[in-house]
C-alpha cells in the first residue's frame, strides 16, 4: 500500500476502514542468503538497503522483543553530519543526504526536520577548534557557519550569554542538522524491507551460532535453527553478549545513557542547541517537551536506568545556557545502553569468522548514522567490499594504529 | 550508587573515578615475544560481560586509595570490594 497525502483524504471518505497491516508477521525460513541479527534502526535500514540497492531479498531480520525496542526508541533524535576526522565525516555526510531523501525512499513520514544544530563556544581557543571543524565539515560536502555572538543574541535571543563562568561567544552551525522522529525511521524501514520481501521476525532470540570449520553457517534461536550463507550482528549495545556466543572479544565496554524530557511547552527553541562547556544538548519535540541530555553516566552498565548524580550533571549544564528551564517540569527519564568502543568511533566490518559480519560502537552517536550504517554494512555484505565511506570503521584499527579519535582520550570509553 | 569501601565503609560513588575492567592490573610481559599482541589485547579488548564484572574505581574525592569491586553491571548490585593493592599481590604482583 503506498501512503499519500490522497490516500488520507480517501480512506477518511471510507471510515479508515482500507488500511492494512504495515508489515507480516512471517515464520522463519529454514534458510536465508542473509541472516541480520538485530531488529532496531541498522538492522532494518541494513535490510532496506539490501533490498532496494542491492537486489537481496532472501533476508531475515532477527528480534528477540518487538521491532525497534533498543536505542532507536531510546535516544535523542538529532541528525547532523558535524564531525572532523576523515575517517568520520564523509560518513556522517552520507548519512544526512539519506537522511535527506529518507521519507521518500521509504515512502514512511520520519518526520525529518532540518531544523538546524548549533555548537556553542565559550573560548576563543574553542573557536579556533569549530573553525577546523567547519572546514572540515565543508570539505566533506557538509554545510556549516561560524557565527559570532551578536548574530547569534538575534537568532536565539534567551540564551545565557553573559554566564560569569561560560560566556557564549559564538556558534558552529549546521543548519541541514536537526531531529527526526526515532520509532517512525524503524518502521518505516521495517515496512519498506517488508514490502520487498524481507523476513521481519519479532520475538525470535539468537542463542548461538552455527560455527563449523570457521565458517558460520547459520544461528540458533529461540525458534529454532536458522541457516545462511552470511551472519549480520547489528545490536549495539548488546554486541559483546552476542560476539560471546561465537567466542569472539570486542574493543567495547556497554554503557548507560540518559536521556530526558520536560512537560511540554509551547514551541522556545527553534533547533538543536548544545553546550560547548559541558555536555547537554537539547531540542524540542514536536509535541513540545525539551528533549535533552548530556554524559554517560561512566562505568559498565546493562541496566537501561541511570543514576542520579548524571541527572544533577545533566539540568546544571541546562541551566548554565538555557536558565528559563529551570521553570519547566520533569516528565520522563530512560537510560539506554551504548557499546562504548575504544576510540568513540563505529565498526562495519566483516569478523576472523567467513560468513559472519559486525555492526556496532556507535556509542551514543547510532542514531543519527542509521541511513548511512544500513547502507554500507548492506553494501559490505552484498559485495564483501567496504563502502568508500566505511572503510576507516575497521574492527582491527587498534592493531594497526589507525584510530578514530574525534575526542582524542585515548582507550577509555566512558570518556569518549 | 553506594560503593563499601573496604576502609572508609559506604561511600557515595559520585566520590569516585571509573576507569574499567580490572583486568587492567594484569598488566603483560613486555618482554615476551608475543608482547604486541598481548599488550594489543590488554588495552582494546574488554569481556564485557552482562553480569558480574571485576572493575577499577579510584576513590578520588577519599582516600585516594584503589579499589577493585565485584558488582553485577546489570542490576549494580555489589557483591564485594577489595583494596587492589591486595588483588594485585595476590595475583602474583610485588606491589
């Protein structure tokens, strides 16, 4: 069924009574070509991809609770493509002219609105750093504009720009950022994988793998056994529980972010603001709650809760740029768990193991990149080449020495 | 959180600094001939794993002392916490 405009106005005419389901509910399949691990935002967009780009329909896609149940229903919403390292950035730019196109392609509302993303800089050394970043971004294809405080009191007027401790002496914008809307982007690319022939199975867990000879021939699950020719993992934040199973180590540590969201208020600010001081960024849905968050809360965690003190962190960065929300209520808080890689940067890339692939260490940055992760790792296991703008993500580039170190510091993932 | 130090008893763990996996203090023979590959695995590679987990915290706003504790990642109950001065020595290091 292809959604319009039209269609609304008609089935409104019919008492809504000619919708259908927007995706089966299939059995397994004795046998797949491809087997994807992992029913959130990059598992079905990587089916997507598969499908649409690439040709490849005899796929699977394995959920063990319900579609979409993982970080894509937990995050933040924000898409931007303001990175600076090479390995990164022509990635992230990728991602956003998917973004850019997504509705169409998917033929699903994702409700993306490139509402703009602004950095704040305090110092003038931080200055000197987002105009490297911004031609960083510019080389890559990417839009970004540097402005200066009093271009900035016109355009965000309420922020704190006269803070005695962080004055606000600018911003790095990228006016093509912005949010979309997080369970719409699964669901449409679960309904576009779908309607292409692609298996999407819910409720079904991965218990082991097939491994004979160093190959791996298929997964079990909790419905039984499943062959195929290639083994796709995409469930970040659980990727060393499910490496486990095939006896492989990873360079991530799992850990808990927050996120929050106030009582809804009428529409304040216009795009995504973030903190250059500290970390806190906010945006403001459509409904009208702040949207926000900052740090993890730092140490292991598979617990999709927090603690308290990152809560505290978290409002006293709001508070130092935007002091009016003081005033607002908080309605809800969750806690997703991020695998944290070494170097703060992903992995698409194929394993020891023939047959079987990884897609994971988005640490809290997956949501943003979920065009772009389906759509290499679909490239990469259509073609078992890397895409040209993937093929920094390797799961070997701490033996070689080729990190992604956007933050800089080093082999510790909770500071990334 | 409510870390029980060893010395101290309970501590808020906002008065700490994480840094990870305890198996931090085994530190390689550098050396050995598979030295790269071992210090390779050392500093990227993490057991991650779901439930109980040995990991490092630095009593940073205390006694400045480090502990090892045992706690489950998963529901962050905590089943011991060591000095790891002493987990080191028993783990065959001299300080």
């Amino acid at each position: 069924m292809h959604y319009s405009g039209l269609r609304v106005f008609l089935e409104g005419l019919k008492g809504n009574k000619g919708w259908v389901k927007a995706w089966r509910e299939p059995d397994p399949k004795p046998e797949y070509d491809i087997v994807i691990i992992g029913g959130g935002g990059h598992g079905l967009s990587t089916a997507f991809y598969l499908a649409k780009e690439f040709g490849i329909t005899n796929v699977a896609v394995l959920e063990k609770g319900w579609l979409g149940s993982g970080n894509i229903g937990r995050n933040t919403t924000i898409i931007r493509s303001n990175y600076l390292l090479p390995g990164n950035e022509p990635f992230y730019e990728f991602s956003m002219s998917l973004w850019e196109n997504l509705e169409q392609e998917t033929n699903y509302n994702s409700m993306v609105s490139q509402r703009s993303i602004v950095n704040l800089y305090h110092t003038d050394a931080q200055r000197d750093a987002y105009v490297r970043r911004a031609n960083a971004m510019l080389l890559a294809g990417a839009d970004a504009e540097l402005v200066d405080a009093a271009a900035l009191r016109k355009e965000l007027p309420f922020l704190n720009f006269d803070n005695a401790r962080f004055p606000i002496k600018g911003g790095l914008f990228q006016r093509r950022g912005g949010t979309a809307r997080h369970d719409a982007v699964a669901w449409g690319y679960a309904r576009g994988a779908d309607s292409r022939g692609v298996d999407v199975i819910q409720n079904c867990e991965v218990t082991g793998f097939q491994i004979e000879n160093g190959v791996c021939k298929g997964v079990e699950t909790s419905r039984g056994p499943i062959r195929a020719n290639k083994v796709a993992m995409c469930v970040a934040g659980s990727s060393s529980r499910v490496a486990s199973m095939a006896g492989m180590r990873l360079p991530i540590e799992s850990h808990v972010l927050q996120a929050f969201v106030s009582e809804g208020l009428k529409p304040v600010l216009p795009g995504v603001i973030t903190f250059g001081a500290g970390h806190f960024y906010v945006s403001q849905s459509d409904k009208g709650g702040l949207v926000f968050g900052g740090d993890i809360d730092g140490y292991n965690s598979y617990a999709q809760r927090g603690n308290l003190p990152v809560v505290e962190d978290v409002c006293e960065g709001g508070m130092a740029i935007l002091p009016m929300v003081g005033r607002a209520r908080l309605l809800r808080s969750w806690g997703g768990v991020m695998d944290m890689s070494m170097d703060g940067s992903p992995f698409i890339d194929k394993t020891h193991i023939d047959g079987l692939y990884f897609n994971g260490g988005w640490c809290y940055g997956g949501f943003k990149a979920t065009p772009a992760s389906g759509y290499c790792y679909a490239h990469l296991l259509a073609t078992d080449q890397p895409h040209p703008v993937a093929t920094a993500l390797r799961l070997d580039r701490f033996k070689t020495g080729h990190m992604i170190d956007e933050r800089g510091a080093g082999n510790q993932p909770n500071l990334h | 959180m409510i870390i029980p130090h060893p010395l101290l008893g309970p501590r808020d763990a906002a008065e700490f600094v994480y840094l990870g996996d305890a198996c931090l203090i085994d530190r390689p023979d550098w050396k050995a001939n598979d030295a790269l590959e071992k210090f390779h695995d050392y500093g990227y590679m993490r057991d991650n794993p779901p439930g109980d987990h040995q990991e490092l915290w630095f009593h940073e706003q205390g006694d400045r002392s480090w502990l090892v504790v045992t706690r489950n990642v998963t529901t962050h109950e905590i089943s011991k916490v060591e000095l790891a001065r002493d987990v080191a020595r028993a783990r065959g290091r001299d300080k």
